[in-house]
C-alpha cells in the first residue's frame, strides 16, 4: 500500500468543527445527554459547546486557546481555517470526501462552525464555559463530567507527546469524568497516518480504572481509517 504524505503541522492546531461533526465523528446521540453534564477538550474553535448549551445540555470546553482577548482568539481561529484549508487542499488526493464533498464545502463547514463558536464564545463574559486549561491538568472537580471528548489532539501529536504524556492525559480524564461515564477519542492514528505504536500498552496499564472498546466513526475522511476509543470509567475499580 502507498504511504500517504504526512499532514505538514508544527505545533498543536485549533480545529473549527462543527457539531453535526461531532456526532457523525463519535457516534453520539445527543438526545441522549439531556441533564448529563459534558466536556470537549482540545475544543478550539468547534461550535460543539455553543450547540449543546442551545439545547440546555450542560457543556463546557477546555483548550489552552482560550487565554487572552476574545476577539484576538476568534481573529486566530479565522486564520487558522485560512492555514488548514490551504493544506487540505493541497493535499485533497489523500482524503475521503464522501462526507464533505469537496474542499471548497469542507471549508465552508469551518467557517459557519466558527461564526456559531464566536458567538457563544464571546457571550460568555464570565468564561465559565470556556476554559483556558490543558492537559494532562483540567480546573474541575473528580468524577465531575457523564461524557468526555477529545477530538484530534490525543493521539494525532503521539510523535510530539509521546507516550508518558499520554498516560497522564487520560488518567486526568478519567478523573474528571464520573463513575459509569465515558471518554471517547478520535482519531487513533498520528498526524503521519500510522497507528499509535503505544496505544494498547496504554490501555492494559488503565485497566483497573477503565473499560475500553472501540466503535465506529461515522465521519470518514483521515487516510487511515479510524475507530473511536470510548473509556468508560469504573464504578468500582479494581484491584491488579
């Protein structure tokens, strides 16, 4: 099989995905999280939390993107599309388009994604639903959160974080995330489009503390075709 050319990224990018998005990427039923209370972490500038908090569903997001100004954020985030979208065009023989269509409708899906996030964004005078916080330390209480997500940022930078970062990370979520809930994780594969040589390793050490599986994602689009890591936190955990 022909190798696929790397994504070109230095540093962490802010993503501007949309909510319809999130729900094709990790299979979620949003119906379903009426009085839960949820996370995205690594959110950027999605509009995942401005749609839930529409709907009265109690989300937050965390993403060191978050410190500064406002408008100087929403004015980062509007670059950032210019930055990805010319990649991504670049690249487009590489992608699945089945969902997107073309790179012209993928674009178009960030930018509406990003003037909904802006909005609510800069709605939220006293920041509470929007926090400048990375990992592997979040501001919130243990067993706070029913639902976790991160999307393309655990895993895609595996060669720039390596894996004790990684461990430290998802032993944060699964701290901040209640007994019996869930964190779910996509993509599994780096931005060089190769499994994460670590992945299961890290999961044998979480075991006591969480159960894992995989599921499909339902938006298909990165060159190596991905699950969606859900851990489901313990109730009790166990002893090794």
């Amino acid at each position: 099989m022909e190798k696929k050319p790397a994504y070109p990224q230095t540093g962490v990018a802010s993503t501007c995905r949309s909510y319809e998005e999130y729900e094709r990427m990790f299979g979620i039923e949003t119906d379903k999280l009426t009085g839960k209370k949820v996370l995205d972490v690594a959110g950027g500038a999605s509009s995942f939390t401005a749609r839930l908090c529409a709907r009265g569903i109690d989300a937050y997001a965390a993403d060191p993107f978050y410190a500064g100004d406002r408008q100087a954020v929403v004015a980062l985030a509007r670059r950032e599309i210019e930055t990805s979208s010319a990649k991504v065009a670049a690249m487009s023989q590489v992608y699945d388009w089945s969902y997107y269509g073309s790179p012209e409708r993928h674009r178009r899906i960030r930018e509406a994604s990003l003037e909904s996030f802006a909005v609510h964004f800069q709605s939220e005078a006293d920041g509470e639903r929007y926090l400048a916080a990375s990992l592997p330390r979040l501001p919130f209480e243990s067993d706070t959160f029913s639902l976790i997500l991160c999307s393309h940022f655990l895993f895609l930078y595996a060669d720039q974080f390596g894996e004790a970062f990684h461990e430290a990370a998802l032993r944060e979520l699964l701290r901040a995330a209640m007994p019996g809930g869930e964190i779910r994780i996509y993509p599994l594969v780096t931005l060089a489009w190769e499994p994460v040589s670590y992945l299961n390793r890290l999961l044998d050490i979480l075991a006591a503390d969480a159960e894992a599986s995989f599921v499909p994602s339902g938006l298909p689009f990165v060159p190596l075709e991905s699950s969606v890591l859900v851990l489901r936190k313990k109730t009790i955990r166990s002893e090794r």
